[in-house]
C-alpha cells in the first residue's frame, strides 16, 4: 500500500534547518549566542531566561495563561492525480508559528518598540530564506507561492513581552 505524504512536516523541518543555519541565529543547545530557533513544542522544553528573544516554527502560539497541552501546527490538503498514474500532487496548507521578544524590565523609552521591532525582524528573516530557496532545503520540488498574515500581541510579564504570530500559506508539488 503507498503512504500517504505531505509536504507540511517537510517544510517546517526544510524551515528550521535553513533557520538556524542563517546568521544570527542557532539551536536551542547550540553555540553561540544567536536567536534560538525553537522546532514547534522544543519550545515548552526550554529553561532559557526570562530575558529572550526566539522563534518557534510549527506551533500556534500560547496565551502566558493556556496549559502546555497539544498546540496546531498546521493543515494541508491535496489535489490527487488519477488513480494508477505516478503523476505528481499539489499540496496546499499552511503552517504556524510565532516570534518572541521579552525585555526584562518595562519602561517608557522604547522598550516595547524595541521589541516589537525584533519580532517584525526574525519574520523578515524568515521571509529571505524562503524566497531564497524555493524548495525549502530540499522539501518540495518547489514552494509555488506562500504569503504572511501576522497577528501581534503585548503584554506584561517579567517585563515587556512581544509575540508575533504568523501563518505561512503555500502550495508545492508533491
């Protein structure tokens, strides 16, 4: 029997990897110290200090107040070929993610700008190696198209703390 396959599991592993391999940034245990890129729930694993700015590929963002329990990464659906051809699919979905800026203070010089501008920062960052490598790292033959929606949140906790959340639409042959 064939398996099944998806891209969306191969793009946010092709994502992570390109990520973490751009300047500036790293693995959570990795060297150095570059914004940690977070492999969806390494996240809830993490004993990083309050003071922090990283990105988490393929997990919804949390509310500070949401258990730790089972978060969406994703969705994808297909356009199938004929049965009994080996012609290629299209795969549609999106994935999620968010970035994270905290200060450990909270002040009324710039601080919540400051980290607002961070996260703004690490999605355009992320925008850059996805145009630049279309396949993902190897994932799809080729990401056809995607766009950003973001959503963004403030609030106050050991300091100011900024989330952006974002989506990732695209479609890719299988």
């Amino acid at each position: 029997m064939p398996t099944y396959t998806t891209a969306t599991g191969r793009i946010i592993d092709g994502a992570v990897t390109l990520m973490r391999a751009r300047t500036g940034y790293r693995a959570p245990l990795g060297a150095g110290t570059g914004i940690v890129v977070y492999d969806s729930v390494e996240v809830l694993l993490q004993d990083d200090a309050p003071v922090d700015t990283y990105m988490v590929i393929g997990q919804h963002a949390m509310n500070p107040d949401e258990s730790l329990g089972a978060q969406n990464f994703g969705q994808e659906g297909q356009t199938e070929g004929p049965f009994g051809t080996t012609r290629p699919r299209d795969a549609h979905g999106f994935i999620q993610g968010w970035c994270n800026s905290q200060t450990g203070d909270a002040d009324l010089v710039g601080s919540v700008k400051a980290c607002r501008d961070r996260c703004y920062a690490m999605l355009a960052d992320l925008e850059l190696v996805l145009r630049a490598d279309p396949t993902v790292n190897g994932a799809v033959g080729n990401l056809w198209a995607f766009n950003t929606q973001s959503m963004g949140k403030t609030y106050l906790r050991q300091g100011i703390v900024v989330e952006v959340e974002w989506i990732i639409t695209y479609r890719a042959r299988l």
